[in-house]
C-alpha cells in the first residue's frame, strides 16, 4: 500500500544526550529502551523516570517515542516484564517495539491502548506473517533486513500495515538479528541485548597439524573478515523506499556516539524534505554523501534492497574513520553572538579550524578567534572532557554540534 503521508525518520536513541540530539537534527520519532527488556544493554539506556521526562520532551517537539521492548524473555523474567509494562502504561509512550509472542500477548492485556509494532528480531519476511501480526493488533512491523525492496511492497500492498524498514546503519551478519556466536564465545546473549559483536572480530583459519599455516579466506595481514558486513547506506535511494510503501526509516545504531547520530539525522532529514518537497525532479545532493563520510563506517552498501549479491560480501576492510574531521564537541548554551560554551570530547585550541554542524543550515567552517575556560580565563587549548567558551564568527544553537578540521600530511 503505497504511503501517501511524508515518511516518517525514526532515529535511535540511547540515552537522554542522544535523544536530545536525534530531536535537535529533526527525528520525527526516536526509539529508545528502560535498563532491562531490550538489544542494546550497554548503550546506556534509561530509567523509568528518566524515560517519563524523555517522554515529554520529545512531545513538546512533536517527535513520537517508540519503547523497546523486544528481548526473547526467560521464564524467570515474565512477572518483572509485566510489571515492567505497567511501568509504561503510566508513562504513555507511542508505541512498544515487541519481538516476542508472550510479551506482545501480555502486552496487549496490560497496556491495550499502546499501539505495538513487531520488531525485526521477528523475522517477517511475507504479507501472511503480517496479516497474522495484524489479526493479534499490531499496527506495523520492521520487516526483516535479507528482504528486497520489490517483496517489501507486496507485503505493504497486501497487508496494509505500516511498514518501518533500516535505512542506515551496522547490520548484523545473523539471520535478522538473531545470534549465539555471542554467547558461545562470550558468554553474552545477543538475543538478550549483551552481544559482543563478534562477527566484528578478525579471523584465520588453521589446521591443528600444522600451526602457523593460516589457509586464506580472503585473508590479508590482519586476518579473514568471514563474518564482518557492510554498513548499510539508502541516502542515494530515498524515493526507491518510498515507492515501496514503506512507512518509516530507520537510522540504526543506540550504541552510537552523538556525532554519528546527529550527522546521520541532518542528512537524511535533508534528503527526506528535499524529495517531497520536488518529488518529479529530485536529486541525490553530493554534500549528503561527504557527510556520512565523515563519521566511522565499514564501506557502505544497499543491503539486500536491490538483491545484488555485491552489496552483501562481507567486509574486508577496518572500520573507516575520518581523519580530516575530528568530532571536537557540542554547544551547551550561547553567551553572546558570537560567544559559546562547548562540552569539550577532543582538544580544541585557538586558531583551530572547524566546521558547525547545525539543521536544517548548510554546513558552516569557522576559526576559533579565542578559548576561555568556564571561570573566563583565556587559555590556548581546552581538553576533552571540560568546559570552555569559544569566540567565533558564526552563530551556534545549543545541541549543535563541532568538528575539528585538520589537514591530511
């Protein structure tokens, strides 16, 4: 069912920073997760009360918050969840993101006037899955990553549910998600939020009688990549998903620092707007490209959309790091107009050479003219993890955020 509504640009957020960055770049609805209940234990997270005033101030933005809530629970865990949803009953986010049958069925006794949307932990990959989804109540469902865009239509066409699809981000090398390599060399389920990443790892293949022989699999001096994907990028293919019947992109990455999310935000924000706003002549805009660029990636591609098996070998190549554009930190409130105090992450220092990172502005590159710290004492350099007050030419907004430029030797 074709959308005939914008697209909605769903953005992660793993803690209260992100979520107020995702907001600030213009997420139209952010996901986020409690401590307990989700895939991503260690990207922070929140409390209940935490999640309450996330809660409102994403409304006061008029930006939507979906739960996650999508663990494959134990037996020993079911009282804690359905606590745990009476919890969110009270708070009234948007929607619950749910992979499992017995917390969507508690889910739906406990909180029946939160909307549930199927998580991709739940493998739908056809319209009858989707219908079954829908008969339960559900109203959408993140389809499973292996699908093309061409059985993701059909089963938008023949479902009529919303449909929520990746549209950035790492993918995970399992079958929609779901792991035991984590859990047999880390004793860290991956199904349970604790995943080490080990499709990350580098490998080598040795035969026990002969130690020292490694036998190649693609193998260069740092090893074999044999489980490592490609980071997924449809910057250039917005309308491609929209024609698809898709109903929300999704930026992945809870786990991810502030400088990913808010450029992943900004860019793909640009895009969505520039496409609807001259849908008969729209035009990918190169800049997009560059900025996604400019924060660590494992070499894009398109994912299983296109089903072109190129764009699904793995990785064989180090996570890329741009080592032009540092990310140096972000503007904590405005003194005057053109004086600033950052939350310093890298080393700034006077003369150094930046670019703004602001929505819905171009890109803006500047001069530090002088640095104080927070007591107003002139300095040469602000250290990471500090405040300072910079002087500059441009206008900043608080949450935007700065990088330092430095010239390739």
């Amino acid at each position: 069912m074709q959308n005939t509504s914008k697209i909605e640009l769903l953005a992660p957020a793993g803690n209260f920073e992100k979520l107020e960055i995702a907001v600030h770049y213009g997420a139209d609805a952010v996901y986020l997760a409690g401590r307990d209940f989700s895939l991503r234990n260690f990207s922070g997270n929140f409390t209940i009360d935490e999640m309450e005033k996330a809660i409102a101030l994403a409304h006061e933005n008029n930006v939507k918050v979906y739960v996650a809530c999508n663990i494959y629970p134990r037996n020993h865990e079911q009282d804690a969840i359905t606590q745990y949803l009476h919890q969110l009953k009270e708070i009234r986010p948007d929607a619950l993101i749910i992979a499992d049958p017995g917390i969507f069925i508690q889910a739906k006794k406990t909180v029946p006037g939160i909307p549930v949307h199927i998580s991709t932990q739940s493998n739908t990959t056809n319209y009858k899955t989707a219908l079954f989804w829908k008969e339960l109540g559900a109203v959408r469902i993140n389809t499973a990553r292996e699908l093309p865009l061409n059985e993701i239509k059909e089963i938008s066409e023949k479902s009529g549910m919303e449909i929520e699809a990746f549209v950035h981000g790492a993918m995970c090398i399992s079958y929609s998600g779901r792991c035991l390599l984590s859990s047999f060399m880390t004793k860290r389920d991956s199904n349970r939020g604790l995943c080490s990443h080990p499709c990350r790892y580098n490998y080598t293949v040795m035969e026990e009688k002969r130690p020292g022989q490694y036998y190649p699999l693609m193998e260069d001096d740092r090893g074999s990549y044999v489980f490592n994907s490609r980071d997924l990028c449809m910057v250039e293919h917005i309308q491609a998903m929209i024609d698809a019947g898709i109903d929300s992109l999704k930026i992945e990455g809870r786990m991810k620092g502030i400088n990913y999310l808010g450029t992943a935000v900004k860019v793909y924000r640009e895009a969505i707007d520039a496409f609807y706003n001259n849908p008969g002549d729209f035009t990918v805009n190169k800049e997009w490209i560059q900025e996604l660029g400019k924060i660590s990636y494992r070499e894009y591609c398109t994912g299983f959309y296109f089903g072109d098996p190129e764009q699904v070998i793995p990785n064989y190549n180090l996570c890329v790091y741009s080592t032009e554009h540092i990310f140096a930190g972000k503007i904590i409130k405005s003194l005057s107009e053109n004086r600033f105090m950052v939350d310093v992450r890298n080393k700034l220092c006077k003369g150094d050479t930046i670019e703004i990172l602001s929505p819905a502005l171009p890109l803006v590159s500047d001069t530090i003219l002088e640095i104080t710290d927070k007591d107003g004492i002139p300095v040469q350099a602000a250290q990471p993890n500090t405040a300072a007050v910079i002087l500059i030419n441009s206008k900043c907004s608080p949450n935007d955020l700065i990088r330092k430029f430095q010239a390739l030797k």
